[in-house]
C-alpha cells in the first residue's frame, strides 16, 4: 500500500511567493484545474515566512527575484525554522545563469520551474516534489514511532531489571533478619556521597541503583551461621565471609553496566583502607570508590539500627566509631565527606526510619 495517495497529494497545501500578481494568479488557475484545494500566496516576500509557520506547506513556490527579500533570504529565513527536516522549496525563475541555479541549490532548492509557465512541465515538478515531501514526512513520522517505541521498551527493561535488583537485595535482607529500610537508607546515603564527590548524574543513579545488591552473597550462607545470635567461631566467620565472594559470582559475568557495578560493590564493600579486610585484602585507592562509599554507609546504618542481636546506637556514637574507622577501615577523605554531608545522611535516616 503506497504511503502517498492520489488523494493526499491533491490536498496538500502550496504557498507561493511571488511579486507578480499575474505569476500567482496563473499558478492558481492551472493548480486548481488539476485539483488541488489548499493554496496559498503573497506578493510580498516578508510575508513568507508566518505564513510558512501558519500553514506549514508541504511545498513553496518561490520566486528569486523580489523586492525587500529575494529568495535567497526567504530560503535563508525558512532554513532556520526547519531544525529537523528541510523548507521544500521549487524556484519559480527565468534564470538560465548556472552559477545561480548552484547558489539556489544549495540555499535549498528542491528544483526549478522555468518561465513562463508550461502546464503540463508545472503539473509534473509540483507533483513529484510533494510526493517526494510527502514520503520525507511519512518515514520521518515512522521514525519517530519507532524511536518512541524503543524508548518506551528500553524503559520497561530498566524497571524490570531495577526491580530484580531489589527484590534480589530484599531476600538477601529477609534472610539476614535484616528490613527492607536498610537498602533504602543505605543506598540513598550512597547517593548521597557519590553526588559529594563530584560523580556524574549517571554515575550517582548507577551506584543507587546497584548499591542495594552488596549483601546478595548472604543467599549462600547457611542459616546456622547467618541467623546465629551470638558472636561467630573463627570458623564460622570464615564462612560468613564469604558471602562477598559469592555476591560477586552471582553477579558476574553481566553485560549490563548496572549489574556490573553491583558485582564490583559486592565484591569490595567489606574491603579496609588499611588492607586488613575482605575477600582479598586490597588497600587504599585499590578498592573500587563504589565498594569504598557503600563500605562507609553499610556501617554507618548497621550501627545505628537495632536488630535482634543488638541495640541501635546513637548517632553521635555510629559518627564516632566511624570516625575511629578513618584511614584504617575507611577511606580517610570520603569520611570527611560523610560528616560534611550529615544533614543530609540524618534526613533520609528519619524519612525511611524503621517505624
């Protein structure tokens, strides 16, 4: 099925701009003639351009040769308003001079039409120009369905692939004895360093939304050393560290950047400054920023949380031991910036506080 009909072409709508009066009103004699309804002209060249945007024509006639504004400036004028597409323009001209057909061309002419008028030459340039105006438009318009369309699913994907991230995150919480609060809080207070430090908007919104998978590697802990009370045997907590390595597996191997960063965040967040944690003892700037940040907000929130094998501190104290923590457990600059950015850190704590 053609995209232009018979019937479409004889509606489009024609503006034509020419100084001769008599030019316009033999224009309109042979369009009319030949169907076409929707037409449009001026004699003053000024005029074109309101009502090429009143009209939106899908093809203009133009004569070079006019007084205030020759075509050139006209095209110049309708070149500017057509960011996104092209000012379908065939020049009306008695010039036979080469060099101002090139200069005409590439001011955005589509074609010429010769004086004085032949009918049937007319019938046969105007047609072929809206047609293809016409098509221009069609494809274009698919274009942007489609693009909207892919837009419209990438979206989709995203969501599906944030919520696997917390629901992920929540059943690691779930069997921790943990709360749903925590990767709220905690991630927000991730957020909050990251925009601190000058990361960029998609990396703030990468490390929020992985951020909430640090603890997934839980899944793999047995109950008996997850859901312990009391204090672990060195045993058990060889087991239990390993539930860094084990997120970090059950991550890997993504193509999605965002999966990605959480395997890095599983893998690094219970890394020191000082070398002394785990999986792999790394130190310093050797630990990924993302594990160092979600390292500093991961205590901060546990210790400030009650849980069934112990009391939530105060503020003041969780500030304290994490300030203790500086250049030993934490990375000496980003617990500056923790403390600077506190207010922040407080208002999402009593946002998303555990009532």
């Amino acid at each position: 099925m053609s995209l232009v009909t018979e019937q479409r072409i004889m509606d489009a709508c024609i503006l034509i701009v020419d100084d001769q009066a008599y030019n316009i009103a033999l224009l309109k004699l042979i369009l009319k003639e030949a169907g076409y309804t929707h037409l449009h002209a001026t004699t003053d060249p000024r005029e074109a351009l309101p009502l090429y945007l009143e009209h939106k024509p899908d093809l203009v006639l133009l004569d070079l040769q006019m007084p205030h504004i020759d075509g050139f400036g006209v095209m110049k004028q309708l070149s500017a308003v057509e960011k996104d597409s092209y000012a379908p323009v065939l020049v009306l001209t008695a010039e036979m001079d080469p060099e101002v057909r090139y200069r005409a061309l590439n001011s955005g002419a589509r074609d010429f039409l010769n004086k004085p008028f032949d009918k049937v030459e007319t019938l046969v340039r105007i047609r072929n120009l809206i047609e293809v105006r016409m098509l221009h438009n069609a494809v274009r318009s698919q274009k942007e369905v489609l693009e909207q369309t892919v837009r419209e699913r990438t979206k989709e994907l995203r969501n599906t692939q944030l919520e696997i991230i917390h629901r992920l995150g929540h059943a690691a919480e779930y069997k921790d004895n943990e709360t749903g609060y925590h990767i709220i809080r905690m991630s927000l207070y991730c957020g909050v360093l990251g925009k601190a430090i000058g990361m960029s908007l998609n990396e703030q919104e990468m490390l929020l939304r992985s951020s909430p998978m640090h603890d997934v590697g839980k899944i793999g802990i047995p109950d008996r050393i997850l859901l312990k009370p009391g204090k672990l045997d060195p045993d058990e907590w060889t087991v239990m560290q390993t539930h860094s390595a084990i997120g970090a597996d059950l991550l890997s191997g993504s193509s999605s950047p965002l999966i990605q960063m959480a395997a890095v965040i599983a893998a690094s967040h219970h890394e020191r400054w000082d070398g002394s944690g785990y999986p792999k003892g790394v130190r310093g700037e050797d630990i990924p920023l993302v594990g160092r940040i979600c390292a500093v907000c991961d205590v901060f929130d546990a210790l400030t949380s009650e849980r069934p094998y112990k009391k939530a501190w105060s503020v003041e104290d969780s500030v304290a031991e994490i300030r203790r923590g500086q250049g030993s457990h934490f990375d000496p600059q980003l617990v500056d910036t923790f403390t600077e950015n506190l207010p922040a850190i407080l208002q999402i704590r009593s946002q998303y506080g555990e009532d």
